[in-house]
C-alpha cells in the first residue's frame, strides 16, 4: 500500500514538474525531473556555484529578463545589445562579453556551444565557472571580478 502510495505521488509531482514553466525551461537541458542525479552533477562545486548553476538551469537568475518578470527592472533587455537578456543571450550572444566566450569557446575544442552543453554536461562546469568570473557579471564569492572594460 504504501509503495503504491509513493508510485502514485511520484508520478503526479512528474506531471506537475513537466507542464510547470520551470520544468519546461529545465527540459531544454535534462528531459528527465530533477533527482540526486542532479546533485551528483554538481560535486565538485562550491556552494555559491551549485546555486548559481540551478539558477541558470532554472531561468530564475539575476539577468534582465528575469528582474523584468519580478518587476525589479523596467526593461528585460541587455544594456549592450538591446534584446532580452536572457540565460541563452547571456552565455552564448552578448556582446558586452566579446572575449570571455572565445576562450571558452577554446576551451570546450570541438563541442557545439548550447545551453545543453554547458548547463548540462558536468565536464564543463570549469570552463562555465571561469567565463562567468571573467564576465563579472554575477557578485558570487568566489566568482566575482571586475567586470571586462566597455568597447
């Protein structure tokens, strides 16, 4: 009774987590609900990288975009390049942030650079965590640098 109990509430949360929208933005990256498989993706991490990462992988991070949808900021868009500064436009399009991408870009040598590839595979983490230092972006202790001049 009680394993069919646990059966039961398991496959509702799954059917909850996947027509979320955090579970849909989630998706993008792991198709399957969130589990320990996720906390043994971040070891090796350092607290405030573990939640940064879940941040990124949640869309529930401090970019434009999301401080727009909790009426913190009056405009969603990037300062530099006037679209939405979004996860995606964040790691892979600013332009505020021309060489921190190639070197990671040089980094990860041959590997197509999606969200998927650097939120989602574990041997890049390094490389995500040394852009986002370089970028300046985020005030994460450990992190935080100053952030690149202005062209």
């Amino acid at each position: 009774m009680r394993a069919t109990f646990n059966r039961t509430l398991r496959s509702e949360w799954v059917k909850r987590w996947s027509s979320s929208e955090r579970g849909q933005r989630y998706a993008r990256l792991d198709r399957t609900p969130p589990s320990a498989k996720v906390l043994r993706s971040c070891e090796g991490l350092k607290r405030d990288e573990q939640a940064l990462l879940t941040q990124l992988r949640t869309g529930h991070v401090a970019l434009n975009s999301y401080l727009r949808r909790i009426h913190v900021l009056d405009s969603p868009n990037c300062q530099v390049c006037n679209e939405p500064e979004s996860v995606d436009h964040f790691l892979l399009r600013c332009r505020r942030f021309i060489v921190p991408p190639q070197d990671m870009r040089s980094k990860l040598r041959g590997q197509v650079l999606s969200l998927r590839s650097l939120l989602g595979c574990r041997q890049n983490f390094p490389a995500l965590m040394n852009y986002i230092k370089a970028t300046g972006r985020f005030a994460v202790s450990g992190l935080s640098s100053p952030p690149p001049s202005q062209p």
